[in-house]
C-alpha cells in the first residue's frame, strides 16, 4: 500500500501516525467513517474517532437529579458508545488499529482543537454540511473555527461518493497574493499530488486570478481624465501569473494538459471547475495567524467550502504576525 508522506508546510511539526476523526451523529457519519478508512489505507495511519454529541454529564452527575434523570442520562451514553463502537468496527474489520471516545468539553470547537493539539494527527477528518448565512456571519459554526485555527491538515467529507481513482485538484496561488507564503502552494501540491499518486487518481493544478480588465471601468472612473492602458496591463498581468503557475507546475512534473489558468473570482470559478471536471477533492490553504487577537473572515476556503460539490483538504502554513 502506498504511503502519504508528511509535507510542505508540516514537516516542522512532529506528528503522529494517526488520523483524528469526528463523528456528529447528524452529518452523515457513515459516509466520514468510509472516507477515514480510506485516508487511513493510503497514509499508513491508524485512527482516533471522536463521537460529538449530546453531553449527558449533567444528566449522569448532577447529586440533585432524580434516579430516573440519571438513567436517561447513563441510557444516552450507552446508545453514544454502541453507535460509535458499531462505526470503529467497520474500520477494525481492515485491518486498521482503532481507538475510541466521547468529547465532552464544550464549546465542541474548542475541544477538537484541544484533542489535536494534545495528540497532533496526521490529518482531522470530520464531516461537513451547508452553512446559514448567519452562521457565517457570527462565526459560530465548527467548521469555520477549525478552518483558522486547526494545527494540522484538515478534512472535510461531504456526501458524495469517492472513486477508487479520484480526482484531486490543488488550488495555488502562486503568485502569492493574498499574504500567502511560497510554502503553502508547496504544501497543497504535495499533499494533493501524493494522494493522487497513491490511488493511481487524476491531478490538477488550478490558478484563479482577477483580470484588471474586469474592474476597468471602475478604475476608468477613479482615474479620469488619465487613461489607463488596461489591455497591456491586462496582457501583462496575465503573462506573470502564468509564468509563475508554470514555474509551480515544472517543479512538480504536472504536464501542461492538467494546469489551469483561470481569469475570475476563486468562489466562484473553483466550484464549477470542480463540477465540470468531476473533482473528488479539493486541496487548498489557509493561512494561520498565531497573534493575531481577533480572527479576520472572509477566506477563500471559507467562501467556497459550501459551493464546492466535493470532499475540501485544507493544508495550513503558520506565519506570525509582523
């Protein structure tokens, strides 16, 4: 069996050989299970699955309960452990070795955190669903915590089934915008080339940029009565961008077949790219902050991860604050 290995912007990090994978009950546990399995195959891993679910510990411990209140609490907690030992035997039966557990801190995000930092896994597997615009908006939801401030790679599986040869496609931006750092678009492309190497899947190299030509008339309008040259600033720019996605794709021996420049907005281009081109994953980076005292929203992976119709890898490079 092929083996992942570690890259890019985690080599700094000593982790272990496991895969820490949480099950919600709600968001489609089964299919998180399949795709733990699958991850743990090719990566040589074994597996931490994490059950988050209704926390029973007041119901179980609190002196002025009735017996009764106790009992519907010992009760939940023992369908909590069947369920989650009923899914941890679906990845036994493979051979892989497997721990399990109930989270009880809270808040939920907090606690993930806390166990992979403690245990620091090769990848956080955890299913993922439609975000309300509200929850985005006060940044309550998991997915949006773990997505800024996981330590490691992590995982994101939506309900679509995976093929025994997948699709992977690294989402670059290789000309740095953004404050991304070099090692980022490094880290994205190993790990979804390696992925894609050990399943003997497809990999594309994509590249979203805005094209000066549609904020033109924008510019126009700030800047009269100059007239700006904005096909050759256009051409130009375009030119750059391209060298340096072909410079990325040489250093990794991507022919020109799998390399894709496209002039657009990322949230919206990568979701249809994915969709035209059948994509089972989607690598992309998020860029980590230590320092920093409040989050800043509005991420590219946080845009697009409910448009994407697909599994989402997000790789992380840690840069401090200057």
């Amino acid at each position: 069996m092929a083996k992942v290995v570690e890259c890019g912007a985690n080599k700094a990090m000593t982790t272990s050989n496991s895969i820490l994978v949480i099950i919600e009950p709600e968001i489609h546990p089964h299919e998180v299970i399949e795709r733990a399995i699958w991850l743990a195959r090719i990566s040589n891993c074994s597996l931490d699955i994490l059950l988050c679910d209704a926390d029973v510990g007041p119901l179980r411990e609190g002196w002025y309960l009735s017996n009764e209140a106790k009992e519907i609490g010992e009760s939940i907690r023992i369908a909590q452990s069947e369920m989650i030992e009923d899914l941890a035997d679906n990845a036994r039966e493979t051979g892989i070795t497997v721990n399990t557990g109930v989270l009880e801190d809270r808040p939920i995000a907090e606690g993930i955190l806390h166990r992979a930092r403690e245990t620091a896994p090769r990848y956080l597997m955890k299913g993922t669903q439609y975000h309300s615009a509200a929850e985005r908006a006060i940044f309550v939801d998991t997915d949006w915590q773990l997505i800024r401030s996981c330590p490691c790679p992590l995982y994101l599986v939506k309900p679509k089934e995976l093929r025994a040869h997948p699709v992977l496609l690294a989402a670059v931006d290789p000309t740095h915008a953004r404050d991304k750092s070099a090692a980022l678009d490094h880290a994205i492309v190993e790990h979804a080339q390696n992925i894609a190497k050990a399943t003997e899947g497809e990999f594309h190299l994509v590249h979203s940029y805005q094209r000066i030509s549609s904020i033109g008339s924008e510019a126009t309008r700030t800047f009269k009565p100059i007239r700006i040259p904005l096909d050759e600033l256009d051409k130009k720019i375009t030119a750059e961008h391209r060298q340096k996605l072909d410079a990325l794709a040489d250093a990794y021996g991507v022919d020109a077949e799998h390399v894709h420049q496209l002039p657009g907005r990322t949230r919206e281009l990568l979701p249809t790219f994915a969709r035209a081109h059948n994509v089972d994953v989607v690598v992309m980076g998020a860029l980590a902050r230590w320092g920093l005292k409040r989050a800043v929203i509005g991420s590219t992976a946080e845009r697009v991860l409910d448009h994407l119709p697909c599994d989402v890898l997000i790789v992380r490079a840690v840069q401090d604050e200057e």
